[in-house]
C-alpha cells in the first residue's frame, strides 16, 4: 500500500461515518419534536371548551346593538368597565375615543363574547348575544385588530384564510369594494404573490389593507377594527383611510380611532375614560359641549397632528 492510500483510507472512513453520525442527530431532534407535538395536542385536547348556550343560527345581526348596564373584570375586583350603555342603530358606525388602558379594546371583546360580562346585558337585535350559537356570532362579526396576523402563503390565502368557500371572485369583489385593485396589481404576481411568515415582506401599511379585505370578504353583518397607531408612509395612508372610509359606509361598525378622519367620519363618537362613558352623540353634538371631554380633545388635535390618542 502507498502511503498515500495510507493516509487517504482513514480519511475517506471519516467521510463515510460523519453523514452517519449526523442522520443520527436528526433522528434525535425528530423524536423531541413528536414528545413536544404531543404535549401540545394533550393540552388542546383537555382544555375544556367555552361555554356556549346559544341555539340561534338564523337571526341576521344586521341589527341595533346595545350594551344595558354592563360591567366587566378580567380579575375580581378590578373592574374594567363600569356601567356602558348605549345603543348603536343598526348600518350606523360608532367611534371610540378614549386615553391608552381606558377600555376601549375590551368594549369591542365582549361584543363577540370573548369573555364573560360580569353584570348586565349586551344585544343585537334585541337578542341576548348569549343566544346565538358562538360560531355562528363570530362568522358575522369581523375583527381587524391593531397587529395583523399574516402567515406565510400567498396574498389569495391570506385573505380567504384558506377557506375554500371563497372564490377568487368574491375576493376580487371585497378588492374592488374597497379600491384596492390597483394596490393588489402592484404586487408582480397580484393574489398569487407570496408573503413571508408574518407578512415581513410587506409593509405594515400593506398588512393592514390586506387586512381589510379579509374582514369584509365574508361579508360581516357587523365590522370591529381597531385602528393601528402604526405611522406609515403618506401614499399607503391615504389609502388606509379611504379604504377605511368605505369599509365602515352602510355598514355596523365600531371603530376604536386613532385617526381624526376616522372620528370625523363616524356617525357616533364615544369618549371612554377610566372604563366609563364620558360623552357619547354625533361630532356636533359633542363639539357643542363646552369644555367637554372631546371639545377639548379637538381642540388640542387641531393644532397639533392628525391623531387623537
Ligand atoms: N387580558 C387582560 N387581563 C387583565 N387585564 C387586562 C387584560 N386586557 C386589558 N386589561 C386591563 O383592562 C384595562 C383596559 O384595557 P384595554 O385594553 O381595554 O384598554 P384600551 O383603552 O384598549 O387601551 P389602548 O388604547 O392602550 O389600546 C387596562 O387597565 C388593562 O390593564
Ligand atoms: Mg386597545
């Protein structure tokens, strides 16, 4: 034998045996996945489910909303919101206002029942929202939340969210309600354009339009959006606000405003502090309190910027 050949073979035995030790390795990490996996699946499995009494999937929610005397904890003790009342006709947009911790999040959670109120009564319709079956009253309410979740798919799934019910038409219609065809086209595949997990190759000005879409493609009797603080770039904001302006037209809506064209828009204004309802009428009836809570609101935005919190 050569010394070359020598010095070679062992070499070679390493090549041989590494590839081995790592397909090992992986095995390994696959085994801690599946332990890991089933964890998981344990726990979702025992989780008890939420209650849900409700028997009504008929009853269009194209309707008046009202909260009776309601009162609201997530901890004992710690209430959240004190005493809401307040009607909002029905096909009417209602903003609200309010400083940060106020309450203004949790007034539109309990509205499709995420969490149990602790006193009082919120309708649609003059139903008790307990009444409706709790699938059939969140297919009827849509919510745009303040992050969007986007996950990695193209544009198309995203907004359908894989539900095979929505054709590509319907989409293109939610598209052209909002005025977003051109948006969409400016992305080289349109719908079929792939965004990255959590939507990083957008913009979160772009999220949010894609957002938008998703909310009325299933055609929501009521919407909830919770309008991101987010500053994007003058172009994407005005679509956001014309998009917005239209998603809201002739449709129920609560709106929790960051935007002074948002509020200026809304047919019902709310000014909630510390979890209770401080003014609650139209912009000119509020702006006609003298040294009320959104006058002066007003006026210090006038002068300042375009938002109001
Ligand atoms: N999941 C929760 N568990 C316990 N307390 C909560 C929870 N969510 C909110 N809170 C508390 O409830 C109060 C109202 O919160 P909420 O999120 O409704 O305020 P917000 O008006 O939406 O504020 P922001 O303008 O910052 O979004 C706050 O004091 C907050 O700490
Ligand atoms: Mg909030």
């Amino acid at each position: 034998m050569s010394i070359g050949q020598l010095v070679a073979f062992p070499m070679f035995l390493n090549r041989l045996f590494q590839p081995i030790r790592q397909l090992a390795d992986k095995f390994n990490t696959l085994q801690m996945g599946i332990i890991a996996g089933e964890r998981v699946l344990d726990l979702i499995n025992n989780e008890k489910s939420e209650i849900d009494d409700g028997k009504i999937i008929d009853q269009s929610l194209k309707a008046d909303i009202e909260f009776n005397n309601v009162f609201f904890e997530y901890q004992k003790d710690l209430l959240v919101l004190k005493n809401i009342n307040f009607r909002l006709p029905k096909g009417k947009s209602l903003a609200i206002v309010g400083p940060t911790g106020s309450g203004k999040s949790s007034i539109v959670s309990l509205l499709n029942r995420l969490y149990p109120i602790k006193s009082g009564e919120i309708s649609i319709g003059d139903i008790n929202i307990n009444e409706f079956k709790l699938d059939y009253l969140r297919s009827k309410i849509s919510i745009v939340l303040q992050d969007v979740f986007l996950f990695s798919g193209s544009i198309k799934d995203n907004i359908s969210m894989k539900n095979e019910n929505i054709t590509l038409d319907e989409i293109k219609e939610a598209t052209g309600q909002l005025g977003l065809g051109e948006f969409i086209n400016s992305f080289p595949e349109n719908y079929d354009y792939i965004l990255n997990e959590r939507g990083n190759n957008l913009s979160l000005g772009q999220a949010q339009l894609i957002s938008f879409i998703r909310a009325i493609v299933t055609n929501p009797d009521i919407l909830i959006l919770d309008e991101a603080t987010s500053s994007i770039d003058p172009h994407t904001e005005s679509l956001v606000q014309q998009a917005i302006e239209k998603l809201i037209k002739n449709r129920t809506s609560i709106t929790i405003a960051h935007r002074l064209t948002t509020v200026q828009k809304a047919d019902f204004l709310m000014y909630l502090e510390n979890g209770e309802i401080k003014e609650f009428g139209t912009i000119e009836e509020l702006l006609a309190i003298p040294d009320g809570y959104y006058f002066k609101l007003h006026q210090r935005q006038f002068h300042s910027n375009a938002s109001v919190n």
